[in-house]
C-alpha cells in the first residue's frame, strides 16, 4: 500500500472518531437543552425538584464540557506554515 494509501486510511479512522464524538455531543447538548427547558417552565421559589434540576443541568453541562476538551485534544494541531 502507497504512503498516501496508509495516510487515506489513518485519517478516515480518525474522522469516524470524530463524527462518533460529536454526535454524542449533540446528544448531550439537546439532553441539556430540555432540562433547561423544564427548569424554566417551573413557577415560583426554587423546590428542591428545581434544585435537583440546577444540579443535573451543571453536571451535565461540565460533562459535555470535558467531552469538548477530549474531542479538541483529538484533533491534530495545526501544521506550521
């Protein structure tokens, strides 16, 4: 197999990875989205359901947060010019 071959190969590899990652992110982003949502539409002072729903909401969002760090840790830097 040529060089470019082996190199064609590698990057699909790598692109699979990263469409896996990102559509797990947007998952994760729209799960998010709906809690927010729900939060929201909640009336008056803040229950403990509505404190459940804060604490979900920040885990979830520092969950996604990471995942971004691993995706961004994933891609090659740029090669100098």
């Amino acid at each position: 197999m040529s060089k470019i071959g082996e190199f064609s190969e590698r990057q699909t590899a790598f692109n699979d990875r990263l469409d896996k990652a990102i559509e797990g992110l947007q998952g994760d982003v729209e799960s998010l989205n709906e809690k927010i949502a729900e939060l929201q539409n909640s009336a008056g002072e803040v229950t403990p359901e509505d404190q459940a729903l804060l604490d979900a909401i920040e885990s979830r969002s520092d969950a996604i947060a990471k995942k971004l760090e691993a995706l961004d840790a994933l891609t090659p830097p740029v090669p100098p010019a």
